[in-house]
C-alpha cells in the first residue's frame, strides 16, 4: 500500500500560469501594464499566463514574483503530463539558440549576448545569474521539497551544459563557468533525490563531480560528492529503515572522498557536513564506535574557525543536531536521539519542509523506541503541516510509519493517525 499525503486524483489543476493570471488580476493589473514593469510585450505575458515555454525559466519565474510582490515558491506548483510536454519543447527551443529564445519574446537565458557568429558570449554576468538561479533552487526545496523542481532544474542544467559546448568565454570565465554548471548539477541531482528519482539524481551527481573536477574545483566536487554520499545511505528524510537499493559502505566511501576533495579550501561547516555524513552512513551498517567517531570529529569540525564555506554550505545547529539524532536512531539509541531530534525542530520553525521533515523523524524515533501514542499524537499535531509537504521522501516515510503502526491500531492515537491518513 502506497499512501500519498496529497491527493493526486482528478481534480483541477492550477498551473503556474493560471497562478500568475489570478494574481494579476488580484493586483487590479492588465497584461499590458505587467509587461511594462517586466520589459515584455502584452502578448509574452499572454504566453506565459497559457503555460508558455519560458514559463519553465527559474529566472523568468524570479522575475515575475518579484513584479507580482509575491514570493517565488507560491508560482512553483506541481507537474502534469501537459506541463512536461511543455517543458521537452521548451528544451527544444533552447537547442535552437538565444536568438529563438529572443525572437519569442523570453527572457534570463535570452537575455545573454551573442557574438557575430552567434555564439553565446559568457562573462561575469551570465556565470552570477547561474550561480542566483543554483540558489534559488536549493532555497525554493526547503520551502516546497524536490518534487515541484524538477522540470526547472533540468531546464537549467540544459542551459548551462549548451553554455559550456557552445559558449565563447575567456580561461577565467570559462572555469567559473564550469564550477557553477558543477554546482547546478547537483542542485538537480538533489531535487530528483528528494523527489524520488534515484537514477536521474546518482546521474547528475556523477556528472556534477566530473565538471567540478574538470575545474579543479574541490569544493564542488565536495558538494556532489556529499549529496551522493547522502543518497548512499538514504539520508535525508526518507525512511530510516535501509532499503534494497542502500549502499551504506558506498556512502561511507563517498562521504571520505568528499572530505578529501574539501581538504585544501573546506571550512569549518564543510568539514562538520562530511563527517556528519560520513556519520550517518556508519549508522546505516550498524558500525556504533565509528559512527560516534565520526560525530565527535563533525561537532568539532563544527566549532573550528579555519578555512571559508562556501555559500551552499547549509549546515544551522539545527541541522547539526538532527543529522547526529538521526545516526543515533539508526543504532537503537533513541533516548540520545530524541534530545537531538528535538532541538532540530524547535530550530527549524522558518524552514517548513525541513522542520516537517524533523517532525516526522522525531515521531518516527518514538515510535521505534516504543512510544507508539506518542510518536502517533505527535503526527497528529502537524498534520495538516506535514501533509502541505510534496516530497517523495517525506511521504515514503509516512507510508514506512503506517506499516510499522498499524499492528497497534488497537491504541487510540495509531487509530486517529491512520484515520487521517486514510482521508486524505
């Protein structure tokens, strides 16, 4: 049995377009006079509220949020069949060059100048534009989980790949460019992860590694490295229970390799990250005494003031603590867990998918820990918070809780939890 936490029947599907239409009309606001703030004509803005190809831009979509005076994750909703035709053609589009893209009235990736022959030219600009769009992406997934992302994030890594084949840039532009295309990379590798497609995710992380070393860039090849690692071991909010395709010894050899790739230029949460990773990957083979070995070096690492992180680098107290709570999950030391778990919540209230993501685990962990009604009721609670959530992770691992829980359905709170599951 699969249990979805949001219904995925037949009822209407609001587009992004439709989004942006009823939002401009909200506004009192014609076409034409949002084409005017956004330098488009009347009839792009018609495109893009009919679902057009460059509603599938990031940047677009960045710029018309902030037009609209609204936030960004509001225009990203969920895929159909329509839109991911909509999107292939779009992709289609852009093979065709930046003077198609212009020529249709788009913008971002057509806003870049083209040389005499055509060629894209690249300098400081287009490589910071990728670079905002890579953050936006990871922003927007701790606001709405992976599974609205996709499409977007393969848009962009189609973009920056024909930016490296085609491009014309100097050796400077040409390595930043290559280490944010990296970057990109396993921006999408992340979002397929936490979206539930394996393959394409272990896909971009491979190519992500391969571009960032082509750069010379250990720092990036840290960060895919790392997401891979994640992956490995099924990190991340997915079940805590190993599936048939975890490779936790591949974790731990991934997470040591990215600790490598960071040695010269890793700062102090780069490093607390892989050996927190590496931590987890331990847990997941049952290794205890290299588990603890790795959480003390990651909470040192932590309080360390060598080196510079990079800027992707996410790694609050809050995360800290929930990824040592988790490890000690995963050996049956759920008392130790629950103090960590906890603290990941109580520092995650700005962060809904990361603080539902903590919740659940928390439950999860009470639940394991003989706690049933506990864990249960504290499903309860949040559960209209945790069912606002569209991650695959998220609701594979409510599935994985309904299957251990349902045994006890004698006891009220399993029985109310499952009842509210079954409804929705």
């Amino acid at each position: 049995m699969h249990v979805h936490l949001k219904s995925r029947d037949n009822r209407m599907h609001m587009t992004t377009g439709e989004v942006i239409r009823r939002i401009r009309k909200s506004l009192g606001m014609t076409q034409a006079e949002l084409g005017t703030i956004l330098g488009y004509t009347q009839p792009v803005i018609s495109q893009l509220e009919h679902d057009g190809a460059a509603i599938h831009d990031v940047r677009v979509l960045r710029r018309i949020a902030k037009a609209l005076r609204v936030p960004l994750a509001i225009l990203v909703v969920e895929s159909d069949e329509e839109a991911d035709v909509n999107r292939r053609n779009f992709l289609r589009a852009s093979a065709l060059g930046v003077g198609t893209a212009t020529a249709a009235g788009t913008a971002g990736h057509a806003a870049a100048a083209t040389s005499a022959t055509g060629s894209v030219h690249v300098g400081a600009t287009e490589v910071a534009e990728i670079t905002a769009s890579t953050n936006q992406i990871h922003e927007l997934d701790l606001l709405v989980g992976g599974d609205r992302l996709c499409r977007l994030a393969a848009n962009e890594v189609r973009y920056v790949e024909q930016l490296l084949d085609s491009g014309s840039y100097t050796e400077a532009a040409g390595q930043a460019l290559t280490s944010a295309a990296a970057e990109m990379m396993t921006a999408a590798g992340w979002v397929h992860f936490d979206a539930g497609h394996l393959d394409r995710a272990r896909r971009y992380y491979a190519e992500a590694a391969q571009t960032a070393a082509a750069a010379n860039d250990g720092i990036a090849a840290s960060h895919a490295l790392l997401n891979a690692s994640m992956q490995s071991f099924q990190g991340g909010f997915g079940p805590s229970k190993p599936s048939k395709e975890a490779r936790p010894m591949d974790g731990v050899n991934l997470a040591e390799a990215a600790q490598n790739a960071a040695r010269r230029d890793g700062g102090p949460r780069l490093r607390a990250v892989g050996a927190i990773y590496e931590a987890g990957a331990h847990s997941a083979t049952g290794d205890s005494s290299a588990m603890v070995n790795a959480i003390s070096r990651a909470h040192r690492a932590y309080e360390s003031g060598r080196g510079h992180d990079p800027d992707w680098v996410y790694l609050p107290p809050a995360a800290l603590a929930g990824m040592t709570g988790w490890s000690y999950m995963r050996i049956g030391d759920h008392r130790a867990a629950t103090a960590y778990l906890r603290e990941a919540v109580d520092g995650t209230a700005a962060w809904p998918r990361e603080n539902v993501g903590w919740r659940i685990k928390l439950a999860e962990n009470d639940i394991q820990g003989g706690e049933i009604a506990a864990g249960c009721q504290l499903l309860i609670d949040h559960f209209e918070q945790i069912s606002s959530m569209t991650s695959t992770r998220l609701q594979s691992t409510i599935d994985s809780i309904v299957q251990d829980v349902r045994p006890h359905r004698a006891v009220p709170e399993v029985r109310e939890f499952l009842e509210l599951v079954a409804s929705t």
